[in-house]
C-alpha cells in the first residue's frame, strides 16, 4: 500500500490494536470464556457470562454497521466464504470445549495468563499451535476434509443469519443484524448486576469493538491494498501456529494479522497484570497436570481447526456476523466444557 509498510504489515497492526484490547479486557475485567461457564455452572453467577453477551451484541451491531456503509462486504468475510458444515460445528466445538476443560483455559485465555507470567500456559500455546497445524496442513489435513468436507458458500445465499432473514424480511441484512445485536445488548444490560458492574461492562465491551477493528481495519487494507489480505478478526488456533512459523522463518515470510493479535493479547494482559499487580511467574510443579494440560491443548487445537475457530473465533467474530454456525458452535463448546469440568470436579461415576 505504501512504500514504508506492506499490506500484510498493515494487518498485523491491525491485529496487534484489537489484540492489546482483548489483552487488557483478560486481566482487568476477567474475559474469560471458560471463567464464565465456571461461574455458571459452579459459582451460581452468570455475570460473566452475560459479558459474553455484552461482547457479541456489541461486536454484531458494529460488525453490521460497516456492512450498512459498505465498509466491509459480507461476502469477503472469512467465515462466510464457505459453506456451513452443521456436523463440524458441533463435533469441532464438543472437542475444544473439552480440550479448553483439559487444559484450565482456552488459547486466548492461555495467552492472557501467560502475559501475566503463567509459564504453564507457554506450553499450551506451544502445544495447542502445533496441534492446529497438524490438523490444518499437517498428516491429519487429509481425514479432515474426507471427513468434513468443505465447499465455497454461494454468494447469493451467504451462511449468514443476517442474510437469510434479510430475504425473508426484505429488510437488509446490515439492519437486521443491528437490530438483534440491540436486542441482545438490550437482555444482558436488563440485568442489573451487570449494570452495576462497570468495569466488567466496559472491558466486555471493549472485546466486541475489538473485533469490530478487525473486520473493518483488514477490510480498509484489503480495499485500498494491492495484496489479497484475507478480512478476518481475532481467533486464537491457527494464529498460534502462525506466531510459531514467523518466528522460525520470519526472514523469508510475512507477518498476518493473526500474528498481530497474539503479540497484541500478549502485551496487553502484560500491561493489565502489571496494572492490577498481579504480573508473577508461575511454573507446573505437579506431572500429572501437565500431562492434562498437554492433552486438552491437543484436543483444542484439532477442535478449533474441525470447527473453524475457537471461543473468540466462533464465539466472537464469527457471532458478530452471524454466521450459520457460530451460535452452534458456541453451544458445543459450552457443551463440551461442562463434560470436561464434570469430569474433572466428580469423575464419571454414577451415584446410586
């Protein structure tokens, strides 16, 4: 685009501004996606789930408002150039959920903790990148496709929400998606502990404009530049392998967005935890729960790629423009969590 920064540079800023804000809602407003189905499930509190709430309404009618400018064309958007496989989705999201109980957090978590010292989760982001490449070009590449198989989506009928009640509705797909982020913005805000609890709502918040960065900044780079930069925001599987892959080869590659938004998580749960006080090392001293660690980072990795992202991947960006399979996905990630965390707080067995 310009003579100083290449296209790809360009988007990896882009990744790194959305990434610090995701960074920063980790450590100072306790963003977590396993943290919320905890708290759920365990704790008797949905506040934190209904952050996730706050975020994707928030993520969905910014999302939508680009759209309605002519910003960011849907059908440019990654999750919405193929086809939706309902199999994938659910089979993708049960392993990362479970794989995401395994290891006590998600990639995205992982790296929030990690900026904060936790070398524990060094190694589930190490282990959780490797395992996503191996399923994404690696020796399991080609089971994957035999087994979910994918297809372009047809330009007309986009796998989108959005776009079908638009056809249904004769109202643009760019209104009805605002409209059902006010919706959902409006139930969680109903709530008066989240209203209440200003800090959790400004940094939930600030998750969904974060990706609204991303769909609109790597859109504007792929609009005004002269490289086919892919419009996408945050996700934290295949990224991680991309950190790992430029690292070792940066002379002969290029930076990506991805790249851009795990540095950016990384310094931005760096600067929250110093901020907050609580930046310490922190290493595994118990075998067996590295082992478990190891085993559900794994399992995260093949379930993201199977199910075409991860909890922000699927839950965040890819709800924000309402593709098909991002609230089934979601749900098979909760899913699968809670089976993992049953698992690990009462074991499988029956009581009589």
């Amino acid at each position: 685009m310009y003579d100083w920064i290449s296209d790809a540079t360009l988007a990896a800023l882009v990744g790194l501004i959305g990434g610090v804000l995701l960074g920063l809602a980790a450590r100072l407003g306790r963003f977590c996606t396993l943290g919320a189905i905890e708290d759920a499930l365990y704790a008797g509190s949905g506040l934190r789930m209904r952050m996730w709430g706050v975020a994707i309404g928030v993520a969905m009618i910014g999302s939508h408002a680009l759209m309605a400018i002519g910003h960011l064309p849907a059908s440019e958007a990654i999750y919405l150039r193929l086809g939706w496989n309902p199999l994938a989705s659910i089979i993708g999201g049960l392993l990362f959920g479970y794989g995401m109980a395994l290891s006590g957090n998600c990639g995205f978590g992982a790296l929030a903790r990690l900026g904060g010292g936790d070398l524990r989760s060094f190694v589930i982001v190490l282990v959780m990148g490797l395992s996503a490449y191996v399923m994404i070009s690696g020796p399991l590449a080609g089971l994957r496709i035999a087994l979910f198989p994918e297809a372009p989506a047809n330009p007309s009928a986009l796998p989108s929400i959005s776009t079908t009640l638009e056809h249904l509705t004769g109202l643009t797909a760019a209104h009805v998606g605002i409209g059902l982020g006010l919706i959902l913005l409006a139930a969680m805000l109903a709530n008066r502990e989240l209203r209440n609890a200003q800090t959790e709502l400004l940094w939930a918040s600030a998750a969904g404009v974060a990706v609204v960065i991303g769909w609109g900044g790597t859109a504007w780079v792929l609009a005004n530049g002269f490289s086919a930069i892919p419009v996408e925001s945050h996700t934290y599987s295949a990224p991680l392998g991309d950190m790992m892959i430029y690292l070792m080869t940066s002379s002969g590659n290029n930076l990506n967005f991805g790249v851009g938004s795990v540095v950016g998580v990384l310094a931005g749960a760096f600067i929250g935890s110093l901020f907050k006080g609580h930046f310490r090392w922190e290493a595994c001293e118990d075998p067996r729960e590295l082992k478990r660690q190891i085993g559900g980072a794994v399992i995260m990795g093949f379930g993201a790629v199977i199910g075409f992202g991860c909890s922000i991947g699927q839950g965040l960006s890819a709800f924000s423009i309402l593709y098909y399979g991002a609230p089934v996905t979601f749900m098979a990630i909760i899913a699968g969590a809670a089976l993992g965390l049953r698992q690990l707080i009462h074991g499988f067995a029956v009581a009589e």
